[in-house]
RNA sequence: GUGCCUGUAGCUCAAUCGGCAGAGCACUGGUCUGUGGAACCAGGGGUUGCGGGUUCGAGCCCCGCCGGGCACCCCA
C-alpha cells in the first residue's frame, strides 16, 4: 500500500458516481443560464502571468505561476473572470454587444485547503459586457438565484452591496482613504463578530473610536430597502460616490421586482465587502444560512477591467458559483437525485455459443437508442453478470438462452423488484422504455 | 502565508508503560452449471503515509517532507 502516488494538496479525482451527480449541477446551470440568453465560450487555462497580475490585490499571491519551456512567465487562471476581460479585448470586433457569456471551467488557487476551499475547483460564470444599466446586473442576481433555486439549494440569500457605498464609509469616518480595506475587512465580519468585535478590531488599526462608530452606525441602518435608501440618501447626501451608489441600488432593486424574483433570495447588505480589487459597482455574495460552507458564489460589476486590456473601456457585471461548495453541500444534504450509471440495461451473454446472440443484440438495442452494455467480463456465470448489474445500479438485466433464442424471445428482469417477462425480440426496446417509465 | 490537531488493510477503527500489528465491513473463492441483494464456510490482503533520528527494541518518542482537518488571513 502507499505505493501509488498521492495527488497534489488541495486536488482531488472524481468517481463516475460523483462524476455523474456533478454533471447532473452542471447541466442544470447551463440550462439556467441559456435560459436567459448567456451563450458559452472556454479560455484557456493558462494565461501570460501579466494577464493575470494586478487585478486581485492582496490575493494575487495565490497565483499559480511558474517559467514554461518558452520561459515565458505563465499563470493558471485565478478565475474566469479577468481571462474573460482578456479574451473581450481580443475579441471585440467579433462579439455582439451587449456581449452574454457563461463559463463552466476549473480555476486554480494555491491556499491552504480546508473544507469547501481546494487548489483546484469549478467556477461557474455569467457576465454580461457592454453596458451600464443596472438591467444587467438585475439579470444576474436573477440567474443566480435561479441557478442556485434549480438544484434546491437551502436556504440561500444573494446579498448586495455597492463599492461606491463602501468606498465613501472612509469619508464618512473622516479617516484617509488608504483605511477603506481596513474598515471593510472590519465591517465584513459584523454578523460573525458582532458589534464589539467589529470596533474593537478598527481600533486595534488605528481607527478613532468615533470614527469607527460613525461607519458602525451607518451599516447598521436596516428596514426595508427603499427606507435604507432613503436614510442613507440623508446622511450622506452630499457625498457624489455614495449618492451614485444609492441611486444605482435603487435601479437594481427596482428592476429585480419588476422582473419578479423572489424577494426571499436577495437582501441589501450593507456590510458586505467582497476583497477582489476589480470591482467597481454593485457586488455580491450568495450565502445559504444552511449550509454553514462560507460563500457560495460572488460577483460584482467591473467596469474597469477589459479597459486594462484594450484601453477602450467596456463596462461589464457578472456573477460567479463555486461548484465545488455547491456540490459539498448537495452531497452533504441530498438535494439532487442522479443516476447512479449511465446504461439502461445489461445484456447478459448465456455461454460461451450465445455470445454472437448476445452481440446482435446490444447492437440493435443501442442503434434502437437504448443506452445499454453487454458484460465484458471473462467468466460469463449468470449471477455474476446480475451481479455486475446490481453493483453498478443498472435497472435491467436482459437474459437470452437457449431457450430464448430459438424462440426469438428474450427475458426482461426489473433488478429493483426481481419482476421478469418474457417478450419478442421485436417489442424488448418498448418493453423497456415502459418498464424504465413506470419505475 | 501563520498557529494547532491528525495519518495503522480498500473503508471505519483497535493495539495497556516503547515489547510478536488485530477486528468489523468490503474483497476473492465455495455452498449455488438459467438469476443479483441474504446466510454460512474458507481465503488473500500491511515496509503502520515517506525519509531520517533516539533505543537492546518504535505503530507509539524526536526532526523533516507528503497528505487530511481546524482556526486565522482570505475566499468560491
């Protein structure tokens, strides 16, 4: 034992089990999302590490970079958010604005994992580039939700805040700018430390207790959304960031209605402070109170990010899911129902003189279009073919002998309830659909 | 990246103070030559994650590495 090779910190393989309840989600999402027109594209997973620098900030030193054979500096993709920047500067003239693309692929971070967190996991994307009306970004919350409500994730809630709000929280502290990340990082963790915890860790950054209650105040003003609107419109009217915030949170929520998502899964949350330097407008986070597995997806709008690429700007929203916590929490609660394999049938080969029967028939059966697999095995016992198709959760099993044969019939065994029929050749991929139906 | 916990058969775990590495499940074969799940019987399977050190003797103690987990940091 220990002699094969362990895989890398952090990545993991998959077993068909787990491999079909995975595309089972994946599938779903990008039914959701062509749903509301985001077309498809792939970015390669490796990009020039200058494409990938100085757009995260603090996280960049989770980049995985090394020199290829080139020795060309190269990077795995941090997310599929900047490789798409990248790919719209590359491929403006080519795209129709404004420009919908969703994008399922693995990205790569070298943290330190823990449950929920590896160094190799999906992301699931959809973005909108193109346009600053907040109709796009109310699409995406809405997709989201969608998305998320699809697979009966628990419990979830999309919060959303806006950067402009949150960089004016440095104004209204009357702290310089450099302590905005201080006091987002701060602001963050209220639910988790309480109020307390939240000024007692401004202060141990040198944040004036006043100050650090000024910004505590403001966050915390709750109601329904228009009365926080309206409340925030009065303490910081003047102030032509926030007031911009507010003024597109309110388009936001407005349109969210009008398009009728479910009040329920979005919240305004004025505390939500997303790290990625990127993000220049309304952001996000999707948080299930029941899973207890950190975030779930974030987004936000970053207007400024294919600018970086062309120098012609191109304003753009999206959103992004995390399969891998997604598929955690799915496995851990039991939310979604997927076949255990994918044949339908198991043609089961009688002796070593039927094998040419057994043949002819997984051939017709499969061109009829019944997914089904004959037993490759050496040793060609009966019980240990039912046993094969018991293991792997196949329903039928079909048996033809002798018998069968010489009548052109073949017997049809249900394995979940032991029921067998004897049919023509002709009626078994009937037979079947109807037994697979009426299970 | 920092701090802590952890690694024994495919899986879950046991092994007294440092003194011959075990059990259940799983697996393989048989009871059972036209039928899976159940039962009974038998069997195979280990360089105790890897490497070094201490010791007459290490699964157990020490160091390093690899993997897993937790809390930070941060994040999906």
């Amino acid at each position: 034992m220990a002699r094969a090779p362990q895989v890398l910190k952090g990545m993991r393989d998959f077993l068909p089990e787990q491999m079909l309840l995975r595309q089972h989600v994946l599938n779903t999402f990008r039914g959701v999302f062509e749903h509301y027109g985001f077309e498809p594209i792939e970015t390669p997973v490796i990009e020039y590490l200058e494409t990938l620098t100085g757009k995260y900030g603090e996280d960049e030193k989770l980049i995985y970079s090394f020199q290829d054979r080139g020795d060309r500096q190269v990077g795995l993709r941090y997310d599929l958010t900047v490789p798409l920047a990248r790919f719209v500067a590359n491929h403006r003239n080519d795209l129709t604005f404004p420009f919908k693309r969703y994008h399922i692929a693995p990205v790569f971070r070298a943290d330190r994992p823990q449950r929920g967190r590896y160094r190799e996991f999906w992301q699931c994307d959809a973005d909108i580039v193109g346009t600053k009306s907040m109709m796009a970004d109310a699409e995406v919350v809405s997709v989201w939700i969608d998305a998320l409500s699809a697979i009966n994730m628990p419990g979830f809630v999309v919060h959303i805040n806006h950067r402009k709000l949150l960089m004016s929280l440095a104004e209204v502290a009357g702290v310089p700018d450099e302590q905005t990340p201080t006091i987002h990082r701060a602001i963050d963790k209220l639910a988790k430390i309480g109020e307390d915890g939240v000024l007692k860790e401004m202060q141990a950054n040198d944040i004036p207790v006043d100050a650090a209650r000024r910004v505590l105040d403001l966050v915390s003003i709750s109601g329904e959304p228009g009365e926080v609107f309206a409340e925030l419109s009065k303490r910081l009217s003047g102030n032509t960031r926030a007031e911009e915030g507010i003024s597109e949170l309110r388009s936001l929520f407005a349109f969210l209605e009008h398009m009728g998502a479910d009040s329920d899964h979005y919240t305004l949350d004025l505390t939500l402070a997303r790290g990625l330097d990127y993000y220049t407008g309304p952001v996000f986070e999707a948080l299930s109170v029941d899973a207890n597995i950190g975030s779930l997806g974030g987004a936000g709008r970053y207007d400024g990010l294919v600018g970086m690429f062309s120098g012609e700007d191109l304003p753009a929203t999206g959103c992004s899911l995390g399969l891998e916590r997604i598929f955690d929490v799915i496995q851990e609660k039991n939310l979604v129902e997927a076949p255990s394999t994918v044949s339908n049938a198991l043609v089961t080969i009688f002796n070593d003189e039927t094998i040419g029967d057994s043949l002819r028939l997984v051939g017709e059966l499969r061109r009829s279009g019944v997914p089904c697999e004959i037993f490759v095995g050496e040793k060609l016992e009966l019980r240990r073919q039912m046993q094969f198709a018991n293991r792997k959760g196949i329903p039928i099993t079909i048996i033809l002998g002798p018998d069968e044969i010489q009548r052109g019939e073949v017997v049809v065994r249900e394995m979940a309830t032991g029921e067998q029929q004897t049919v023509p050749r002709s009626d078994l991929s009937s037979v079947i659909t109807d037994t697979l139906r009426s299970r």
